[in-house]
C-alpha cells in the first residue's frame, strides 16, 4: 500500500441548518479497497459529493490526488440511456473518453452483459443495469472508483459477481472508495473501514483487526452432549472447565469474535440499515 489517494482534515459540511457531516478525518491509500459504512441518512452520499466536488465543504479539507479524468463513479443517482442497447450506451462513454471497441468488447464480457448487449436498457433487470453502469464507469480504467451501494438490492449471485470483479480492479492497480450498509460485503471486499454514525466517524480500521480489538474475552466450548460454555480466556478457567467436564469431549472450541455489523451496534447502539 502506497501513498494516500484521498485525505480530508476536518471535513464537515452543513446542509440547510442540519450539520450533516462533523469533523471527518480519514485517508485512502493507493490501491485499497476503502469501505465507508453507516446507516441510511449517515451522510456516506454526501461525503462521496464532496470528495467528487458536487458539494462544496463549509469547514475542514478534502483533497483527491488524482486528475477529473482518472476518476470513475457509481452513484445513486447514476443512470443510462434506457432507449439505447447495452452496447450502444457503452460505446457512448467509451468515445467521450477515447477508448476502442474492443475495450468495450472486453467491459461488457467482464461484466458478463456481453450476450445481452443488444438488449434496450429499459428491458434489463436491477441486476443487469446495475453492471452496466460499473462498466461505465470503468471503461475508462479509473485510477479511482467511487461506489456508491454497488450491490444494493442485488440477488447474491450478481453480488458475488460485482465482488469478485471489484477485486480484480483492486488486483490491477484500482483505488476504490465504496460505501455500503452491508457488513459482510465490507468484510469481504475492504481493506479499511471507517464506521460513519450522525455525521461523525466512530471507527477505522482493518475489519480483522477490529474484530480482534472488540473480541469478547471469552471462549466458548462445545461438548459432545451438545452443552455449551461460555470460559474466560484465561489457561486456569479454560482448565477449570475441562476437568469440570472430565467424562465428556470437546467438539470444538471458538474464539468469539464479534462481526462488523456487531461491533457497529456495539458503538452506536443502533443498526446499520
Ligand atoms: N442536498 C441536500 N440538502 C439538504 N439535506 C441533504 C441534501 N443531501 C443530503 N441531505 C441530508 O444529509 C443527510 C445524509 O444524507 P446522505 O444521502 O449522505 O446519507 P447516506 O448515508 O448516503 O444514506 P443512504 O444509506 O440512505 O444512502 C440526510 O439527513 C439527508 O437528508
Ligand atoms: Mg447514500
């Protein structure tokens, strides 16, 4: 991991009178996966708006160390030409931006719509629209994407799809900066995550790291007639219990780390939905 792509100091901004975001201070690194992950109304849109300079900070920075042109989104809003086919509406984007047909070739296999390209946007699925908008908005080869809830409301077969050619972009040198509600695409997908609640960030880290951080300092233990304990993590109490329990086996033994989804609702009492 190199150098920052995207660092904001401070960066708070005020929307009407509703201070929407407060004193937001994070990084991105090159060629990262950054999740940004917080309730609906969190202020995860917006503060892709100001990094993409749709907002204009009312206080703090925010800098993005790649050109306009290198820059690639997908944002709630994004949409298509629903009377054009799939090609067509690709091969717009590819001549604004000067890339081949071949490109376009390659895109639209990649995120298998190449047997559908000649089908009208307006007669695609959720799912289907959905790639065709990632694939505009990486014909270009971003050096950095924005992904604004890629997967929202997408199958799981199509979610694993748009995971695993997210991590092949990540492979190839791609920065990305995805916000979501869904923990468990956070931990497949991010490097870092920052935890944004009310406007405000509450956590960063690695989603292994802050499992570890916020582990419960206990064990639980399975025995073969299926009873369970819960033994402080500790060598005498785990002892303890196994002479305790002499006459039977142990199944299994786990750690307990909490999820993402756990740990938010930890800090914040709230749920991520
Ligand atoms: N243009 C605007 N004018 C006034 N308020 C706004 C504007 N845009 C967003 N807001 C408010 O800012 C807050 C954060 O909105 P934002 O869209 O950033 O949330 P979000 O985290 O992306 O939520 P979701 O998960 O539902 O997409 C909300 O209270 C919203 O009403
Ligand atoms: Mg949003």
């Amino acid at each position: 991991m190199g150098d920052n792509i995207i660092s904001t100091n401070k960066l708070s901004i005020t929307l009407g009178k509703k201070k929407i975001l407060k004193d937001i201070t994070f990084e991105v690194k090159e060629k990262e996966i950054f999740g940004f992950l917080g309730p609906s109304g969190a202020g995860k849109t917006t503060t892709i708006k100001l990094l993409t300079k749709q907002f204009i900070p009312t206080s703090g920075e925010c800098m993005v160390q790649v050109p306009r042109e290198s820059i690639g989104i997908l944002s709630d809003n994004s949409g298509a030409y629903e009377r054009l086919t799939v090609y067509r509406n690709l091969s717009f984007f590819a001549e604004l931006s000067k890339v081949s047909n071949k490109k376009v070739e390659e895109i639209l296999k990649k995120v298998k719509l190449w047997e559908d390209k000649d089908k009208k946007v307006k007669d695609l699925s959720k799912g289907m629209r959905q790639r065709l908008l990632l694939a505009c908005a990486i014909i270009d080869s971003p050096k950095l994407l924005f992904l604004d809830e890629p997967t929202a409301a997408l199958d799981p077969a199509t979610t694993e799809e748009i995971h695993e050619l997210l991590l092949n972009l990540r492979k190839n040198g791609t920065t990305i900066f995805l916000t979501t509600h869904n923990m468990e695409e956070a931990d497949i997908l991010c490097d870092r995550v920052a935890f944004l609640n009310k406007g405000e960030i509450v956590e960063l880290g690695n989603p292994k790291d802050l499992k570890l951080k916020y582990a419960k300092d206990t064990v639980q233990i399975l025995f073969d007639d299926d009873c369970v304990l819960d033994v402080k993590c500790d060598v005498n109490s785990i002892m303890k219990a196994c002479k305790e329990n002499s006459s039977k086996k142990i199944k299994s033994i786990h750690s307990q780390e909490p999820n993402l989804a756990e740990i938010f609702l930890s800090l914040t009492g709230r749920e991520l939905k």
